[in-house]
C-alpha cells in the first residue's frame, strides 16, 4: 500500500450519485493508494444473518491504466467465482462479509492460508490475496472495495485503523447513496457558521456540533491530509452527534456550503431504549469498542459506555455481557 490520501478518498465517497457510478468513483479514488497491479474493485453488499447468505450487487471492476490487462483476468476469474444472476451474485455464507466496519487482506477475514483467487493469464496459474475494505453496518448493508494482490503483507497496526476509519466513511456515505433523498437538517458555511437549520438541528447544542465537525472537516481537508493523514482523518468523524453526515453542496453561482444530511444507521427498535442506546448495543454487540463507536457516531468514549450502562440498567442486565447476550439472542439468531 502506498501513501495514502485518505481525505480525497473521504471527498469521493460524500458526492452524491446513482449506487453504480458513485462505486466506481470510490474505487478510483482508492487507486493510488491501493492498486497493487491487478485493479482495484468494488461491490455493494447485503448480509442476512437469517438466511445466512449474502447478496453481491453492482460489481464495478475499476485499475488504473497499468494493471488494465491483470484487471481484465482478475474480473474474469471473480466473475467465474461468482456467477451473476439478473446482476447479483447470491452467497451460500456470511462469512467472508462482516458486520462491521473492516480493513485487511481476505485471507485472513476467511481464516485461510491458502489463495483466495486463483488467476490464470499469459504467465500462467497464481494464487491472488487481496486487501479489503468492508464499510458495512449491523443491517448487513455494505460496500467491499478490493485490491487483489500476488503477494500477502499483513498491514500494520496504524495502517489497519487507517483504513478501518476509511471503511466507516463508506457505510455512512452508502447509507446517504441507499437513501437518496435524505432530509437536509441545517446548511453551514464552510467556517462552519450554520446558515439555516430546522428541527432537531435547531437546538443550541446541535448547531455547537454541526459549528465544531465543520470546522474539523475544514482542518482535515488543509495541510493535515498530506502531513498526517492520521491526524486528518481522526478530525473527520462518521456522524455528528449519531444523526448526521456533512456533506459539500455546490449552488449553481459556485459558492459552496455544507448540507447536514439526516443518516443515522438503520437499525430495528428493541425494547424501550432511546435512538442512542440502541445505537451504542447494536455496535457494541458487532464487537466494537467504545473508541471506534465514538467514532462511528461522533460522540465521546465515556458517552458511548455511558449510554451502554443506562441500556443495562433499562432491560434489567447485570452487566455488560449479559446484555449483549440478551441483545443478539434476539437479533442474532443463527449466533445462538
């Protein structure tokens, strides 16, 4: 993997479009930090725990102009791997795809040592790894950008939270693209002074958020994005305050402002817990730490087990595994 501009990445994903041209522009953007010589692809997704199968949709095959020809073996061997039924490709299994917001190689997602593609071109027959990025959520919808590779080298630590923050972006931006018509809550300036709002963007705290994400967003997109991309990124959260993606909105006299979209995750009500605790369970019950929920959402550490706690105490849990066992007995039920 090479340098990344993980924040040209993130500008790509929050551009609004219909699913299959808004995929091959995330996979394009990826290009030049991933590409290893075989193009890199994309794909949207839908996991069923129930059914225990996942559905393939809008495989977009994207390289750059070098690795064209080595693209061309490659989508011919995923397509002979996957054979396409009216444009989607229906999985037996759940298991190569998570419900959670993953960086890696494949390999290792599927528990093997062994090739996970194997690619027959001029030179001959060779075993194909390949680096993913799973933007997905607990409903099971997701975007896979794939970069298949010849050789596996596990990433590093720093790089594997890189790309895990890419992957929120992802499945926050495809719910924006799923939804197409999303309520737009407040429109702020880019110094993030808010311009308009209606309700729930209207409170005095909600427009302090949406005031202070802008203005991170504004840091992330200067000098940071190349001189610490770490750093930029950590700025530039999945949602603000749970409830909304800010995304650029160019009026026709070119002047740009950004549109706070409503794009909380989709998830089914259980009991009697608020929109935030059913949040915080749903994540935790994925195995998410608090750290990477604090982030998903855009909301503190100590608030996401705060409001973990108060879900315990509510539906009469003694602790935190007892709740989440309660949680996916009931949501979960091939895990039982």
């Amino acid at each position: 993997m090479r340098g990344a501009d993980v924040i040209s990445i993130l500008e790509a994903a929050y551009t609004e479009a219909d699913i299959a041209s808004w995929l091959d522009r995330l996979a394009k953007s990826m290009c030049p930090s991933l590409d290893l010589d075989f193009g890199v692809h994309a794909h949207a997704f839908h996991a069923d725990r129930r059914s225990n199968t996942t559905r393939l949709m809008y495989i977009t095959p994207s390289s750059t102009p070098a690795s064209a020809a080595r693209n061309g073996h490659v989508s011919r061997a995923v397509h002979q791997n996957w054979p396409l039924v009216e444009g989607v490709v229906t999985l037996p299994t759940t298991q190569t795809y998570t419900f959670a917001p993953w960086a890696g190689f494949m390999s290792e997602l599927v528990g093997t040592t062994e090739p996970i593609l194997h690619l027959v071109d001029a030179s001959g027959e060779s075993g194909v790894d390949a680096f993913g990025i799973l933007g997905s959520e607990p409903s099971g919808e997701g975007i896979a950008v794939v970069a298949h590779a010849a050789t596996t080298k596990r990433p590093r630590a720093t790089e594997r939270r890189l790309w895990t923050m890419v992957a929120v972006h992802v499945a926050a931006a495809y719910r924006i693209v799923r939804k197409r018509a999303a309520s737009v809550d407040a429109v702020l300036r880019a110094d993030g002074r808010v311009e308009h709002a209606e309700d729930p963007a209207k409170t005095h705290d909600a427009r302090v958020s949406l005031r202070r994400a802008a203005k991170a967003i504004d840091r992330a997109r200067g000098r940071l994005r190349h001189a610490s991309p770490r750093e930029a990124i950590e700025l530039w959260r999945g949602l603000v305050n749970g409830t909304w993606s800010l995304v650029d909105h160019v009026d026709s006299d070119g002047k740009r402002f950004i549109f706070a979209k409503r794009n909380a995750p989709d998830l089914r009500p259980w009991r009697t817990l608020s929109p935030r605790e059913q949040q915080v369970l749903a994540y935790a019950a994925e195995g998410h730490p608090h750290k990477l929920i604090g982030y998903e959402l855009g909301i503190s550490e100590s608030t996401s087990a705060r409001h973990l706690a108060s879900a315990a105490r509510k539906v009469g849990a003694r602790s935190r595994v007892e709740l989440l066992q309660a949680y996916r007995a009931t949501t979960f039920p091939h895990d039982r």
